[in-house]
C-alpha cells in the first residue's frame, strides 16, 4: 500500500487542479457584407483571447480586397470584445457576390498561437452605373442611330430650302 501513496496524491492532485486552456474565438461565424466599387463599408466581429496576450493579425483568404485593420493589441482578458473590421472596395473588379474567409491569428511571442476564420460573402456594386454605347442592345443602338439620321438629313434638307414666307 505504501507503493501507492505517491500515485494516490498525484490522482488526487490532478482530479483537482483545473485545467486551463487558452483559446481565441471570433464570432459571429459568418458574414455578408454590400461594399461599393469605390468605397468601403464597415462591420463588428467580437473577440475573445481568453488567455493569450499578443497581437491578432486580421487578414483574408480568397477575397481580393483591403482589410482594416490589419493588426490590434489582444489581452488576456478581453472577453467579446468589438472589433470594427472596414472592407474596401476593389475598383479592377466589377460588380457580383466573392466568397471567402476573414482570417483573425493570435499571435504571442513571435509565434503563432491560434488561428480563426470566418466565412464571408462581399457583394461588391457600381452605386453610380454608367450608360455606354456598349452597354445597349443592337435593336436599341440601331434605332438610336436611324432617328439620329432621318433627323439629320431633315435639317440638311431644310437648311438648304428654306421655305419663302409669304
């Protein structure tokens, strides 16, 4: 039994000593988001570093846009905390839906510590659309084109017989 003793306070120990773990946690888990081609918009994430201290490195994956900010200060007891995250407009890309992921690492000491992503859909839009000769049908840019011409040829004909007024 004396053999035991050693085993029994380490069981014991260990049964009641808490475990903590560290963790980073960024919700909500998802996103949708309407960004102006020439512009930005603005969204709140919430934050937990339980445990870690550092710097949370926010960038994207599979969306070709700027983030903002790209780094903040996490402290071990920030607990949902509001982070504002700015997504701004890429004017080489036209209008429609990109999917992709927010990433959000934990960084603590010069290394990694942890590392979150968050799915997010950015509907990019042309808020001041801009009406081109390409941008009309043929059927619309042929009529366009006949009245420009029979309106013409009109004023031609008039300017060059004027009527006698009597």
């Amino acid at each position: 039994m004396k053999q035991n003793i050693p085993f029994l306070f380490f069981l014991l120990f260990t049964l009641t000593t808490p475990i903590r773990v560290h963790g980073l946690g960024v919700g909500p888990p998802s996103l949708e988001l309407q960004v102006p081609v020439d512009g930005s918009n603005s969204t709140v994430v919430y934050f937990t570093s339980d445990g870690l201290s550092g710097e949370l490195i926010v960038g994207c994956e599979n969306l070709p846009f700027k983030v903002e900010p790209e780094a903040v200060s996490m402290s071990p007891d920030d607990v949902n905390k509001p982070l504002e995250i700015t997504i701004y407009g890429n004017s080489t890309l036209g209008s429609g839906t990109y999917n992709g992921k927010l990433t959000f690492i934990g960084m603590t000491g010069g290394a990694v510590a942890m590392g979150v992503k968050l799915k997010i859909n950015v509907e990019q839009y042309d808020p001041n659309p801009r009406m081109s000769l390409l941008g009309l049908n043929q059927g619309q840019l042929v009529l366009g084109v006949g009245v420009v011409s029979v309106a013409s040829i009109i004023f031609i004909y008039l300017k060059k017989n004027p009527r006698d007024s009597e």
